[in-house]
C-alpha cells in the first residue's frame, strides 16, 4: 500500500502536481520508510537525465554555447592583463629562486628582466613571430566598444553584447545592420553592412570593405580609418569612408578637414601605420565638401567624385534599444521595469509605469484550432483576460491571434459571427504620433520561429485618406540580438475549439500546458507614421493580424505606447 | 602518459584564450557543454536552473584560467568549479523561506547531497546506458517519454493522445521510468562485470 501511494505522490511531484498536503503525505513516507528515499533519489536523477537525453539536438548546444560565450567579460583586455600580470608574478618568482643559486652579477640580471619583459610585452612569444607589428605600441588592447545596433548580424556569430569592448585586431564580418562603435578618444563611428572591420588601436579602425561614418570631436583628431589603399586622419572632423571588393576607396568630408595618405606598398595598411603619420605632409587633403575616389589599380587613379552629404550617417536608425526585467526566483526573466528607446535620435529609458496600457477589445483567432493556444500566464488566469497584454508581467500574453496575408484596406469588424480576424486593442489615454516608435510590442519566440519575429500588419482602427496598414517583417530585438533575454517559464492554455470573439476567450474550455523553458523576449517599436497618421495626432487604438506568411503566427505578451517625449 | 588529439586540441584553445583570444573559448564551451549539463542535472536538487549553473561554471572557469596549470586536467578542474557553483545556488535556494514547502522533501535533498560527489564520469556512463536503454523501448512506451521530456506537453493532453485517462498516463509514466532504470542498472552491473 505504502509503494502504491508512494509511486502515486513520487510521479505527481515530478510532474509539478503535488499539493500541499501531498507533499506533507509525501515527506512522512519518506521518513517512514528511508530506502523510499533512495529510490526517489534514482528516480529523481533518471528523471533529470531524461530531459538532457530529450534535448539531445545540436540546436539546443549551439544555443548553450551562445548564450555562454555571450556572457564571457566583455573587456577581455582585462582578462589577458590578469593573465599576464599572474604570468609576470611568476616568472619574477622564478627568478628569484634563480638568484639564490646563481652568481651573477647585477647587470647581467637588469639584462635578464629586461629581457623577460620584453617576452611577456609580445604575449610570451619571440618578438619575431607576432603577426602584427605595431609600432606605437605591439600588444596594446583596445577599448573601442560596440555601443548601439541596429538589425545587425555577424556572420557566423551572435553580435556582441551592447557596451561590450570589441577584440582587438580580430575580424568582424557585419553581414546585416548597423553598428556604432565608440572610441577612448571620443571618436564614434557607424558601420553599415556588408562589412569588414578591425578595431585597430584606440585611435585606428580597419575597413576592408564597407561604409562607415566616423565623427571625431574636439579632442579626437588623429582618428584613422585604415582601408587596403589608403589611411584617412581625421583633423577634426565628420566623414565617410567606403570601400569597394576592388578595395576602391572613396571618401567624402562632410565637416572639417581629413588627411589622406596613399598605401605605398603592398602590406595591409591597417597593420603598418608609420609612428610619424602625423609629421609626414598627406597626398591629398581633403576639407569640407569635398570627395575622393583612390583605386588600388597600378595607375594610381585618384579622382575627385561627387559630393554625396547623404551617406553620411549621423545616427543608427530610431529603434527600441533594450529593455530591463526583473528576474524570476528559477531564472529567466519575469516582470519588466524600463523600456530604452531612441526616438527622434534621442535615446530614452521609460520606467514601465510611464508607459501607456492598452486593454484588449477585440479578438478572433483563425478558423482552426491553434495547437499551440492563445494564452499565456501562470497556473491561474486573471478574471479579466483584457488585461493580459498590459500588465507588466513578460509570462502573461494573448498569442496567436487570426490574420490574413493581405493587409486591411477598410476598417476592421469586430462584431460576433463575422468578425475581422486578429486582435484591437485601445489605448488608456491617445497614444500622440511623434518621431519615431510610438508604441513597442514584446512576443516570445524560440528558436525554432522565425528568429527576427513573427511578422504581423498593424492597422488603424477607422481608414481615412492617407491611412494605411503598416506591415512589420523584422523586429528591433531578434533572437540574434543579445538584448533579448531569456523569459522565465510559464504556462500555455489551448483550446479545443477557434476563438470568435474576447467574450469566447474567456468562457470557451481549455486546458494548461507548461512551456519549455527556451524562449526569449523579442521587441519591436511602431512608428505612428508608417500607419500614415499625421504628426502630432492622437491615436486611440490599433488592429493587429498575423501576416499569415508562414505557420507561425505573433504571440505578443507586452504592448503599450510612450508618453510624450 | 599519452596526450589524445582531443587534449592538444583543447590545450592549444586554451593556449588562445590565455593570449586574449576569447573566441577560442567556444571550443571550450562545446567539448564540456554536455557533460556538464548532464551532470548537473543529476546532482542539482529540485528547483536549480541547471544551464544556469553550467554557464556560471563557464564565466568562472574563463576568468580565472590563469589557476589552470596548462596540461593537467582540465576537466576535473572546471567540474570542481561547477561543484562550487552549484553549492552555492544551493546554498541560495535553501535560504528562500518556502523552499522546503514548494520544491523539494528534505529526505531526498539529504540523498543527492549524499550523492554530490559522484565522479561525472560516474554520471556520463549512466546517460549512455540510458540512450542505450530508450532505444531498447517499444514504440509506445517510447512515445511517453517523446511526449513527456521532448514535446513537454501536459498530463490531459498525453492522455486524449493516447485514449486513457490522466491517472493510466501517470501510472505508464512511472513504469517506463521503472523499466529504464532497471534497464541502467543491468548495464552498469554488466559494465562493472566487465562484460
């Protein structure tokens, strides 16, 4: 009798299905009866290798490593100097255990540390096999750090962490996007993909192909954009440099003076810059409005181009930054705290509860039933499903809504038998349309969904002349940004029947699944004036449909619009 | 002593990771993620974020690889750290007022602490004798397991798939456990027999 009640107690604790009480029932078996503890220790730790032996998927590894290598220190200049120091420490040691055995005299020993560092300076290797010489300084790492992206990918990697410091010297393949990087000096510069980039130095950025736009402030001249066939100085000064596969470089000054001096020789610019740049007169100096074209052909063509201020990109593109959440007790985050935005060009944090809600007022979901479900929260629904998408709570949502592949061109119809499919909701106060996002919305999403978001048409409420259905295809936050955390557990609710309307949401039957525990926050900032509503004007509420461009639909969790900046 | 191809591999990785390269770590990450999870998983009381700790022991074992003395055992030394950030996550859950009461019987805590050093090849072996074992079970026991530990879906839905009630899925779901375990033990009891 004890087995069988404790085969019942031992299989509903591992499915999470124990109460209180049986959990008490549960403790007093096990103390009745310790060799029951021993086999719920097995069973326990069968249990847990059979969810390793499940996920037994390269995916899921990558994932891992990923998400590992992610949250390596981002400043690994620090690390290696730890190393190096450690290093110095005991070769020092060594050294003087040598003394105590070995007579020599003082000059010979200066010699010997001389020596030693000038080892230790060229990471431990004979000085001649470094691969790159640097004149100023041979093994100085630098500091540049990725401070903004926007959409970017790497080829073959995640994009670094925000604020991360890049590798020094090491090869950046920018395959999608936009990144700002911020020099030690003030420097800052924007790279546009496709792109290839080394961080130099401190004060030197290789472009081997690709765009970029570098503003060096007061303070920040001598900036270098090193390319294959030229070295461009800034002398204070705004500027773009593009490189060509041919390695053609062409550069334009928008403010300021740049000088530029012709690669003479065949060795890659960017690993030889000589000390005394700065001395040497430059082979073309170019001043404000004024552009340049360099090819790397033998006949050394150097042609003026025309001026095109339009490529010089001031800032990344307004976007939704990051966002901060409040971490759950089992890991993963849960509650949000602050959304980051850059709006008009401004960045701007908003603490969650200056944002604006929104209630649910309309929901359909396809003709079929939805395996997956439409709701998401705890063990427990609140009374009032409307609230699902406002409150601050990343696990609470109202997923895969209707859609249809063509965007609405008339107002949606949200009444009972045939309604619109797809979701409104309405603003607790108007939402007023001012440069860039007005509104963001959050969705979960996993690894095996579209990793840049389930697309989604956002439409107005009532059509008039010059509005418009505005189709998001790609969010701010994919799964490749390292900005979208990881979301907390939560519980899945599917019913057994499509849902016609908020009224059936509530009062249709379903039933409660846990989600795997792998999936992530995606945001996207929604710009009023891509729905063409005018500048300034105010915004009650919004439609939303799944784009239905494949069998994943958009599971939002999180929508609210911004105040007035 | 012989040095496997897999060892310089890993050494030379190392090697860059100590010059600044950080990159190299992946390789790092990938040789021992599994492993490691793997015996986490088994050791970590009810209520650990397992991938958490492993990628704490990670973070840790990267910062401070100057400790490591090049070309011993890497491996015993990144499990120890894990050891200590598991004790340590531990440690954090035990202090939570309700864990007792949410999570874990005490007996069967005081059993995996009774367990937490079990050597991770220990460990290892047993999930290869239990992919071993799974692919000895017939198809539709099989199928539970798919349904439990792979799709995650829930008790209600496990039964309207199979056509039994919720009580017969839990009854299956403890006698397929049953029957892999024993399935482990008779391959470890043959493993140690050396057959």
């Amino acid at each position: 009798m004890t087995i069988d009640r404790f085969q019942q107690l031992w299989t509903d604790y591992l499915e999470g299905e124990l109460g209180e009480a049986e959990l008490a029932e549960l403790r007093q078996l096990l103390e009745n009866a310790p060799q029951l503890a021993e086999a719920a220790a097995d069973s326990y730790q069968l249990h847990r290798l059979l969810g390793i032996a499940a996920c037994d998927d390269p995916a899921v590894s990558d994932t891992f490593v990923q998400a590992t290598m992610n949250r390596l220190p981002a400043g690994s200049s620090q690390f290696t100097g730890a190393v190096m120091q450690r290093l110095g420490t005991a070769q020092a040691s060594r050294t003087r255990r040598l003394t105590r055995w070995l007579t020599v005299s003082a000059a010979a020993l200066t010699l010997g540390i001389v020596s030693l560092a000038l080892v230790l300076r060229n990471g431990g290797e004979p000085a001649g096999n470094q691969p790159i010489a640097q004149p100023a300084a041979p093994d100085a790492q630098a500091t540049a750090r990725l401070v903004a992206a926007s959409h970017a990918s790497f080829f073959g990697e995640l994009a670094p962490p925000l604020q991360s410091i890049l590798e020094t010297r090491r090869e950046y393949v920018l395959t999608e996007g936009l990144v700002e990087l911020e020099f030690p000096s003030g420097a800052s510069v924007i790279i546009e993909s496709p792109a290839v980039f080394r961080v130099i130095s401190d004060i030197s950025l290789a472009l081997d192909t690709g765009r970029c736009s570098v503003h060096a402030p007061e303070g920040a001249e001598g900036f270098r954009v090193e390319t294959p066939v030229t070295r461009v100085v800034d002398r204070g000064t705004r500027f773009t440099v593009s490189v060509a596969e041919t390695n053609e470089t062409e550069v334009q000054v928008i403010e300021g003076v740049a000088d530029v001096y012709r690669s003479d020789d065949d060795a890659p610019t960017a690993q030889a810059a000589p000390a005394n740049l700065d001395q040497q007169p430059p082979d073309v100096r170019l001043t404000e409005r004024e552009a340049y074209r360099f090819t790397a052909f033998e006949d050394g063509a150097l042609a003026p181009v025309q001026y095109t201020p339009a490529a010089y990109r001031r800032s990344l593109p307004d976007r939704i930054i990051r966002y901060e959440a409040a971490t759950a007790a089992g890991g993963g985050i849960q509650k949000l705290k602050s959304v980051t935005v850059q709006r008009g060009g401004r960045e701007i944090q908003y603490p969650v509860e200056q944002l604006i809600p929104v209630e649910l007022t309309w929901f359909k979901s396809a003709d079929a039933v939805d395996r997956a479900g439409h709701l998401l929260g705890g063990e427990k629904l609140p009374e009032n499903m409307a609230e699902l998408l406002s409150d601050h709570l990343l696990t609470t949502g109202v997923i895969n809504p209707g859609g249809s592949k063509t965007p609405l061109t008339t107002d949606p119809v949200m009444g009972a038998d045939a309604g619109t499919p797809g979701f409104a909701v309405r603003f607790r106060q108007p939402v007023v349309n001012r440069p860039g996002p007005d509104l963001i919305l959050m969705e979960v999403q996993t690894f095996s969904n579209p990793l840049d978001g389930d697309a989604f048409h956002v439409s107005p409420l009532k059509f008039a002349p010059g509005r418009k259905s505005h189709t998001i295809r790609r969010y701010d936050l994919t799964m490749n940004s390292p900005e979208a955390l990881r979301l907390a557990p939560f519980s899945l609710y599917r019913y057994s029947q499509p849902i016609a309307s908020l009224e059936q949401l509530h009062t249709a039957t379903h039933v409660r699944a846990n989600a795997g525990p792998r999936f992530h926050l995606l945001a996207v900032g929604i710009d009023l004036s891509d729905l063409g509503f005018a500048e300034g004007e105010q915004v009650e509420g919004l439609f939303f449909q799944d784009a239905e461009d494949d069998i994943h639909r958009v599971d939002p969790v999180f929508i609210a619009g911004f105040p007035e900046p | 002593m012989s040095v496997s191809p897999d060892d310089s591999r890993l050494e030379h990785a190392l090697g860059r990771v100590r010059r600044g390269d950080v990159s190299a770590f992946e390789y790092v990450v990938q040789r021992f993620e599994q492993p490691l999870r793997a015996w986490l998983a088994s050791q970590a009381m009810p209520g650990v974020d397992v991938d958490e700790v492993a990628q704490r022991a990670f973070v840790a074992a990267y910062g401070r690889l100057h400790e490591y003395t090049p070309g011993t055992n890497f491996s015993a030394w990144l499990f120890t750290i894990a050891r200590y950030q598991l004790r340590t996550e531990t440690t954090r859950l035990r202090r939570v007022a309700d864990y007792h009461t949410r999570y874990a019987p005490d007996l069967l805590q005081r059993e995996l602490e009774r367990r937490a050093d079990q050597p991770p090849e220990v460990v290892l072996a047993r999930l290869d004798h239990l992919r071993e074992c799974l692919k000895s079970l017939g198809s539709h026991l099989r199928q539970f397991i798919t349904w439990r530990y792979e799709e995650e879906i829930s008790l209600e839905e496990m039964a309207a798939r199979s056509g039994r009630s919720v009580a017969a899925v839990k009854k299956q779901l403890f006698l397929v456990r049953k029957k892999l375990q024993e399935c482990i033990c008779q391959r470890e009891a043959a493993a140690e027999g050396g057959v």
